[in-house]
C-alpha cells in the first residue's frame, strides 16, 4: 500500500481480515478489528459533520450490525451441519459429508467417528441378536421333535427322556448367561465400584461348585492371599463364576484344576486353570465373541464373552493360555491382571 494513505488504512492493509479466516475465532476477531480501522480510515478522509458522540453512536451501529452479519457467516456451516443432524432418522449414521469449512474438519471428523462406533455397535448388536434367537429355537425344535417321537411311540422314552433333559438344561443355562449380560451391562453402565476382597469372592464361588467338584471327583486347588479390587461385587462374582465353569467343564472326570490369586510388580492376577484337552488353535482367537466354543464344547458359548466384558470394565485383562508341558498341551490357564493402581493387598 502507498505510504501516502492514511495510517489507520496501513493499520487495516497489515491484518488483512480476508485472510484470516482458518478458524471461526480468528475469523470474527479479525473482521472486527478490521470494520472499526476502515471506520476511522474513512471519517479521516471524509469526516462527517458530527459531535464526538453522534459518530461514537454511529460507529457503534455498524460496528454491531456487521458484526451480527460476520457472526452469521462463520456460524453458518455450524447451523447447517447441526440442522443435517437434526433432520435425520435415529437410525440414519450417514458419514456427515467433509465437504465442510477447515473450521469444522475437526468436528466433523469427530461426528463421523462416532457415527462409525455407533454403526459398529449396531450392527454387533444385530449379529447378537440374530445368533441368540438362533440359539434359542434350536434347542427347542430339538425337544418338539423329542417330545413328538416319544408320544408317536417311534422313540423309546427310556433312551429318550435324559436328551430332553440336556436339552432343557443347555437351554436353561443359555438364558441365564443371556439374562447375565444383560445385568452385566446395567451394572457397567451404572459403574458404582467399591473395594472388593478378591480372595473372599473366589472362596464364596467355589464353595458354589463344590457338589460339581465332588460329583465330577476333581482335584481342586485353592491359593490365594487377600487383595482388594475397586469393582462391583456382583460383576467380579460373575467372571470369577464363568471361568471356574468352564475350567470345570472341561476337565475330565477325575481330573485336577485350581484357583491361583498372586501379587506381581505389575499388578495383581487371578489364574484358573485345568488339565482338559486345551484349546484348538484355529478358533483361539474367537473364544471370547458370543456363541463361540471350542471344538466338540457342549456349552452356549457366553461364559468368555460376558468375562471379557466385565474385564474391560475393570480395566483389567483377560487371556486363554495353552499350557504345554514337554511338547505337549496339559491343560489351559485362564489370566485375568488387574494394574497395580487398581488393586492392593
């Protein structure tokens, strides 16, 4: 700019408010400093006939009125992207499309984001569903045809009677873990901790299952030392319940399998473990998604699933480990590690 034109027009040329315009804040701030140096830019060049509060009013009004105006163009895409969400449908988790102001790149990243997670829980929330309703009948179309063979004569009642038994028992057991997670997931969204004696609820859970243990005549292990956890009572009950039964149903009648509580440097373990058959490595990875066992498993296949999500509740760990003993698979450890921040003795 010419350095004969007025200071206050040098003072406007150096912010430059057209160019300032990479955030909302910046933009505002810029074109009001800028509108009220081309005021006094223009009243040094052609001064008004006005006292020194007629032009400060003046000033004033235009300085509020282009205010009002800037304001609005900067928050437009701000309105519009707020009234795109708005007229959506609950179920409508479109992408909010970027063709959106740098200003708003991080909002509308951060929008976009959760409509994925969103997406991501509908649709596990859908396959869940589907798996459980498919879980459900067939047990029961299993005992429709049991009954009916049974009542037609075409089946011996004697031979047919303990299947429908087993029926209804893995049907019952697959809604009571169905109605667990269910629980699970109130008492975690509720998330009231309070110090927990580990040691005490593992006693209380296998003094549950010592008819099991002694009808299946194995040879159970209890060490453990006392340490408190901050979690709920009922959810550390219930994954220290899962992962007993499921050391215990995959051991061999007669065979051995224990409960170990220990303090490391990093934290804090639990460890049940068994002298089964192991874990097929091909569906390892799986174990802990919903419906899912081991090869020839007679189990509904929510025991692991409802472990690892009270587990991440806790913001604990928790793993399957082959245990293998000169080249050979001896059995699976089940490890749950708490940080040592979360536990002490």
């Amino acid at each position: 700019m010419s350095a004969g034109a007025p200071r206050s027009w040098r003072r406007l040329a150096a912010v430059r408010p057209w160019k300032v315009g990479r955030s909302i804040r910046w933009f505002v701030f810029a074109w009001a400093v800028g509108l009220l140096l081309a005021l006094d830019a223009l009243h040094s060049l052609w001064p008004l006939d006005l006292s020194a509060g007629e032009w400060w009013a003046l000033k004033t009004l235009l300085f509020a009125g282009a205010l009002w105006w800037v304001l609005r163009q900067a928050f437009q895409p701000v309105l519009l992207l707020g009234q795109d969400l708005a007229d959506r449908k609950p179920d409508d988790l479109r992408p909010v499309p970027n063709q959106q102001p740098a200003e708003l790149a991080l909002l509308t990243t951060a929008v976009n984001g959760l409509m994925q997670q969103q997406q991501a829980s509908l649709d596990q929330q859908k396959k869940f569903l589907a798996d459980a309703s498919h879980q459900l009948r067939t047990p029961f179309a299993v005992l429709r045809t049991q009954l009916q063979g049974v009542m037609s004569g075409q089946l011996e009642t004697r031979d047919t009677l303990p299947k429908m038994l087993a029926t209804v028992d893995r049907s019952s057991a697959l809604v009571r873990q169905l109605l667990a997670m269910a629980k699970v997931e109130q008492l975690v969204r509720r998330a009231h901790w309070t110090e927990v004696d580990l040691m005490a609820v593992a006693r209380d859970v296998v003094l549950e299952f010592a008819p099991l243990l002694a009808r299946k005549k194995l040879d159970f292990a209890l060490q453990a030392i006392p340490v408190r956890l901050l979690t709920d009572p009922w959810l550390l009950g219930e994954m220290v319940r899962n992962l007993l039964s499921n050391a215990i149903h995959h051991t061999p009648k007669g065979g051995a399998l224990g409960l170990v509580i220990r303090v490391l440097p990093s934290g804090t373990e639990l460890l049940v473990w068994d002298n089964g058959g192991g874990m097929d490595e091909a569906v390892q990875s799986r174990l802990f998604e919903p419906f899912q066992s081991s090869s020839g498993a007679t189990g509904v296949g929510l025991g692991l699933s409802i472990c690892r999500q009270i587990a991440v509740s806790m913001d604990a760990t928790v793993d399957l480990f082959n245990r293998v003993q000169q080249d050979r698979i001896v059995g699976v450890d089940a490890v749950v590690r708490w940080p040592q921040e979360l536990s002490h003795g």
